[in-house]
C-alpha cells in the first residue's frame, strides 16, 4: 500500500491547491520518512517543521503522513493481536472437543463392555494358569475346634486368601497415594497429607493388633500363659518392650473365640458402628458415638479408617478413638485403639506420628462358619473372635489369678452384651 497521502508535483499548482490535495511523495522522501518513524512515531510540531524542511514538504504533509502511518502500524498489530486471540479460542475449542471425546469413551457403558471384555479374558487365561498352594503347618501347634475346618479347607491360608490380601493392600495404598479426598471421604480431615498420616497411624494398630494374637509360648513370662477350657478365654501377660513409650512394664492380652447363629456381615455392620458402641463396650457408659472423620481405603464403602468420639460432650483434649473395618467373601475385621487427641491432632495436620506415644489395639476378626451351615440354610452363622490389650502397672499384675479373674470378667462382659445384642428377641437366640 502506498504510504503517500499527497499527489505528485504537477505544473498546474493552483489547481492542486484548489482542490485541496498534497503532492505524492517521492521515493527517497518516502524511505526518509520511514527512517524518522523507526525513532520519533510522534514529532512534535518543531521536528515537523525540521523534516519538511529536510524533504522539501510541507508541514501538513508531514503531519499527515505520521497519521496515517501511526494508524497502519496500530491496525497491523491489532490485527496480530485478534490472530493470536482467535487462535488461542480455536486451541480451547479443540481440548474441549477432545475432552468430550475422552468422556464419551470412557462412559459407564464403554466401561462395562471394557470389564466385560476383562472377565472375558481372564476366564481364558484360567485354562493356561494352574494355581500351585503349597502350606506348611506345624503339628505342635493343635488348631482349635472352631477353626479346623477353615484351615484344612484352605480358606485360610490358601491362594484366594493371599490374592485377597493383596488386593486389599494394592487398594489401601492407591488410597493413600490419591492427592485428592475421596468422594466417600468426609469430616475433619481435609488434607491428602493428613490422611496419608491417619492411614498408616491405622495401619501400625493393625499390625499391633495381628502381633497380640499370636500368643506364643516363647514369651518373657512362660508361666503368665493361661487357656482356661472351661471359660474359653486365653490371656497371656508378655513384658512391654517399649517402655520409653509407656511406664507400664506388662501388657495383658485377653482373647476369646464364639460361635453365633447370625451372617458375618450382620456381626460386622453391628460392630463398626459407633451409635451402637455403647451396647457391648463399657467405657461408653452408656453413649452413643458418632464418627468425626471417614477416609476410604479401597473401593468397597465398608473398608475405612475413622475417628470416633462420643456424641454427647465429646473430650477436648482428652481421648479419641481410631478404628480401621474392612470385610470381604472371606471374613472381615474392625480393629482400634485409644489415642490422644493431640497426637491424633497432628496426624490429622500430616505430622507423622511413627513414634506415637501409646498404641493399645484392640478388635473383632469375624469369618464365616462352615459348619452352621446346611443345605436348606439360607445364611452361614459366623464366627467371632475378640482380642483385648491393656497396658498395667507392675502392682497389679503380682497377682497373677487375679489378674486372670479380671481378665475373664472382662471378656465374659464383652461376649455376653455382644449376644445379648445381636441375638435379643431373636429366634435364633
């Protein structure tokens, strides 16, 4: 486009100037003129006196030509500008479109032909896998009645249990690495870090808790061992190897096994929920409880951490309680423990809590009983064992039957409020 605003110089001047029109500007004024424009977009009316001068021009032709110029230069950017700006919209459009794309793959339907197209597949690779189990058992240690059958059925210890636990580990871990909160999650623990630190606090009472069931003989007080067959309570009183974490130099562990004629999942839903804590557990003293925080371990809603406090005047600093549930086809448990509200606090806040200051599990292992079961039964009865740990001092554990009558006494209340519970105004009592 031609920058020049005049008309070229012509013999008949003053019709030129009649009609009000400039002379074109050659084309060393032209380039002149550009050069100018590089430094000076604005002349002042000096420096347009200057140039005309210069160039043999006319002020008014040089104000003119910085006008128009100025104007081309700000309509090319402007230009560049809505380019960029239509290109930038054209970008978002097209993610857009793509991610409509992504989810319209990714549907429910999409995803049940996708699982469909799993199970399909894995049922074909049964015919090319063979499962090889192989279990040793040591024969001095002689299973209890109520468990023989689940051991010599496999159940226990078999490929299904293994593949079992690994899945239920695989889940809890994915859980902890989210760095969003679950959609099942909820109450006071709001950060991805906080829950991390509440999951694995959990994890380390769960692990607590396995080691008390394993009351070996090989312990540091042999004779503080009892399994009264009458009572079907077993105790033992093995020393406490963490005393920089707790003055009381005995734990007394206390755990009983019973039958009961009601489906293990009618047992587990009883014992997760804290509104009805307060039927089988004492320290209640008569209260319900409520959760205050809910995190999601795994896909099935019933495998969870929380933290449960009493719903009437709960403690400010006092003690909270934290408990891990988890269920599946091949039996289901509900472990806890007491912990301080500051330290729970903190894990809550994502310190972690590795040396937590007292840890005393306690808990239900629930599976189902094979031999309630019938060919016309509808439901298998279940079998429940319940495990206790108490820290105490050394005066009194001196007395080691009294210690043992407590124990009892306590377990007896237990199993007992737990029957009267389940199994009041039952027929099946």
């Amino acid at each position: 486009m031609d920058l020049s605003l005049g008309l070229a110089p012509t013999k008949n001047k003053s019709s030129n100037e009649e009609q009000g029109a400039f002379p074109r500007h050659s084309p060393a004024q032209r380039l002149r003129l550009e050069e100018i424009f590089q430094t000076i977009k604005y002349p002042t009316n000096k420096q347009k006196s200057e140039i005309a001068e210069e160039l043999g021009l006319q002020p008014k032709q040089v104000n003119w030509w910085f006008t128009y110029k100025r104007g081309l230069v700000k309509n090319a950017t402007q230009k560049e500008v809505n380019a960029a700006f239509r290109a930038e919209i054209q970008m978002l459009l097209e993610e857009k479109r793509e991610m409509e794309r992504q989810n319209r793959v990714s549907c429910q339907a999409c995803r049940d032909s996708r699982l469909k197209q799993l199970r399909l597949e894995n049922e074909l690779l049964k015919e090319k896998v063979s499962w090889i189990e192989h279990v040793e058992v040591d024969l001095k240690i002689q299973t209890h009645s109520m468990y023989r059958d689940i051991v010599n059925n496999a159940i226990a210890f078999g490929a299904e249990r293994w593949l079992m636990e690994l899945r239920r580990i695989g889940e809890r871990c994915g859980s902890a690495a989210l760095e969003y909160m679950h959609f099942y999650d909820n109450g006071v623990i709001t950060l991805p870090e906080g829950r991390r630190c509440v999951m694995k606090l959990a994890h380390q009472v769960l692990k607590e808790f396995s080691k008390n069931l394993t009351m070996s003989s090989k312990s540091d007080l042999p004779q503080y061992i009892a399994d009264t067959d009458d009572s079907g309570v077993r105790f033992s009183i093995p020393k406490n190897r963490n005393l920089f974490l707790s003055n009381d130099p005995f734990i007394v562990i206390v755990a009983s096994s019973v039958s009961l004629p009601l489906p293990s999942h009618t047992v587990f839903d009883f014992l997760r929920d804290p509104a009805r804590r307060f039927e089988w557990d004492k320290f209640c003293d008569g209260n319900p409880w409520h959760e205050i925080a809910h995190i999601s371990t795994g896909t099935h809603p019933n495998h969870y951490v929380s933290i449960i406090q009493p719903l009437v005047s709960p403690p400010k600093d006092g003690v909270k309680i934290i408990q891990e549930c988890f269920i599946d086809p091949l039996g289901s448990y509900v472990v806890y423990s007491p912990l301080n509200t500051q330290e729970l606090n903190m894990a809550i806040n994502g310190h972690d809590l590795s040396n937590v200051s007292l840890i005393i599990p306690s808990g239900f292992l629930i599976s189902e009983d094979s031999k309630s079961l019938s060919k016309d039964s509808k439901s298998r009865g279940s079998l429940l064992t319940v495990a206790f740990q108490m820290h105490m001092p050394a005066p009194l554990i001196t007395n080691f039957e009294s210690a043992a009558d407590a124990s009892n006494a306590l377990m007896t209340t237990v199993v007992q409020s737990i029957k009267h519970a389940l199994l009041s105004g039952s027929e099946l009592k």
